[in-house]
C-alpha cells in the first residue's frame, strides 16, 4: 500500500475536527483516510474527474502528419483515423474533434491524403465544368410550333 503523502495533513485536519467534536477513534481513522484521498485527488488535479481527465498521447496539433494520422487517445497511426475506430473509444468524429479541440470540420486524414484528395477534387471540378460547358452547348433550343395565326 502507497504511503498517502497527504496523510499527515489530513490528520491535522481531523485532530481540529477532534476538538471541536466529539469523535471515536474509528471515525478519527476514517475521516482521516478519506481526506488524505481527498487531497491526493485534489493534487492530481480535479478529484472526480481523476479518470475521466486523460492526458493526450499526443498534442493534437502534432497529431495529424504527412503520412499519418496519430490518435490522441491511443497512440495508434493510421493514415485515416476513420469514425470506426474513433467509436472503440466511445467517440464520435465530431466529439473527438471537440475533445482535442481540433476545428469543426477537420479531416482527420494524413496531411498527403488530405493534399491528395484536395487536388483530385480540383481537377474533378475542372472536369465538371469542362463536362457542363459542353453539355450546354450542345443544348439546342427547343423548337416550339409557332402559335401565331
Ligand atoms: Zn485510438
């Protein structure tokens, strides 16, 4: 068992409870105990949020690399961080972003992907426009029978 280093504050703290009260030694013991947790928790910064506050792996901001992606949670790389795996740590892809306090919007993709995609995607508008460009032109008018009698 770990040597509560707090204990020594804690029991001054129940030796004033003590004069002040009236308390058996078992409840002298207890109170004892559980402010010397108390303050270990306290010291570690937050007491009920001791598990639920998780370090990062990583920074978030050195998270997302040229050829990888590294979850902050787990340490795992990947050149997606897809929606799958963010779910086995009950998150969201949105949450995630939110909890690492990326932008709303972030591609949680390896910065050559995302460099990939984003040229694949202008060229694919360029060819869109060539496409509607052409398509339009190739429109003809509609000949409407004349209504004039
Ligand atoms: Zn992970």
């Amino acid at each position: 068992m770990n040597q509560n280093p707090f204990i020594d504050q804690a029991m001054e703290m129940v030796k004033a409870q003590a004069g002040v009260k009236q308390m058996t030694p078992s409840e002298m013991v207890e109170m004892t105990r559980e402010i010397a947790e108390g303050l270990a928790k306290l010291a570690a910064g937050g007491e009920e949020h001791a598990e639920t506050v998780q370090k990062p792996f990583i920074d978030p901001k050195k998270a997302i690399r040229l050829n990888y992606v590294i979850c902050v949670e787990c340490g795992a790389r990947f050149k997606v961080l897809s929606k799958k795996h963010l779910e086995s740590h009950a998150l969201t892809p949105d949450e995630y972003r939110e909890k690492w306090g990326y932008k709303k919007g972030t591609s949680l993709v390896c910065k050559s992907l995302t460099q990939q995609r984003r040229e694949k995607m202008a060229s694919t508008k360029i060819w869109e426009k060539a496409g509607k460009k052409g398509k339009a032109a190739e429109k003809k008018p509609e000949s409407k029978p004349s209504a004039d009698k």
